[in-house]
C-alpha cells in the first residue's frame, strides 16, 4: 500500500480516497496531530520521570501524565489507523478477490470491525463512569480521565467503518492496485 499524499496535504493520505469522504479530511488531520503531540509528551515525560528519578528527586506524578499520553495517542492512533485502512482489516485476503466475493468479504470485514467499535462505545462508556470511583495516586485523579478516548475511539472507528462501507458500495473497494 502505497502512501500518497493528498491535495490538502502532506497529513491526509490520498491512498484509497474513493473509500473516503472529503468531509472528513479534518478529523482524519486533528487525529493525527493529536497522535504526533501525545507521542512526544509521552517521550518527554518518560524522559524527564527518569531524569528526576536518577538525581533522587523524583516527580512521581510524572507516571500518571506518560500514561495518560501514552493511552490517549493509542486510542487516537487506532480511530486514524481504521480510516486509513492500516489495520484492523483483513486486506490481504480481500485483495486478491474480485467482484461480488470482495464486496461481500469488504463489507462483513468492515461491519465486525463496525461492531467492535459500538462495543468500545457502549463499555468504553460503562468504565468511563466507573472510573469516577477510582482514584490515581499520587493525585487522587479520577481513574476515568484514562478511560475516556474508549468511547471516543469507538464511535470514531464505527463512524469510519461506515463510511468506507458506503463509499465502498457506491464506487466499489477495488483499487488500480487491486484490479
């Protein structure tokens, strides 16, 4: 799979834009801003939570603030990952189909993935509500502030699991790849 860049630039992927609607360019773009800034906070306060630890003062809340990175461009990383067909799909069987056996196979991939995105919607939001009754130490933050991109991710995974099924519908799954 070739990476492209696509006329709004070099962030979007032109890759596969028959899957994909223009309107949604923006999100696609913040998502993956959001992945580059929690991936370089993550490595900055690893760094620094060793670097305090190593001259004995250390700043235990530092852990909580990687995590929270480190959980937050996951989630992000995941919801981008599903718009741009990166993973989650089973590609390499389906491009070998052609025809109706690949709509039909493009289409159960896409709507088990669909369904695994409700599924983070629905539970993602039953921990969200209980991690109001836990508590990090040494802040005392609720636990639910690392539970919220479940849900999140899951309604953005199930929105562009829709998308590309519509769009594949309409203007088919194969690529000039694939053909």
């Amino acid at each position: 799979m070739t990476h492209e860049a696509d006329a709004e630039g070099p962030i979007v992927l032109g890759t596969e834009r028959h899957l994909k609607w223009r309107s949604l360019d923006w999100l696609e773009w913040l998502l993956m801003v959001l992945c580059g800034i929690c991936l370089a906070c993550f490595t900055l306060s690893v760094f620094c939570d060793v670097v305090t630890r190593e001259i004995g003062r250390p700043w235990l809340w530092l852990q909580e603030v990687s995590s929270a990175f480190f959980t937050y461009g996951i989630f992000f990383g995941t919801a981008v990952a599903t718009r741009r067909n990166d993973h989650l799909f089973l590609t390499a069987i389906t491009e070998a189909m052609h025809g109706t056996l690949r709509i039909v196979f493009e289409v159960f991939n896409r709507a088990v993935v669909f369904l695994v995105g409700i599924a983070m919607v629905v539970f993602g939001w039953q921990n969200f509500l209980q991690g109001f009754g836990s508590f990090r130490m040494p802040s005392m933050t609720p636990i639910a502030y690392l539970y919220w991109p479940i849900p999140f991710c899951g309604a953005l995974i199930a929105l562009f699991c829709v998308e590309q099924i519509v769009n594949g519908l309409r203007h088919g799954f194969e690529t000039e790849n694939s053909v």
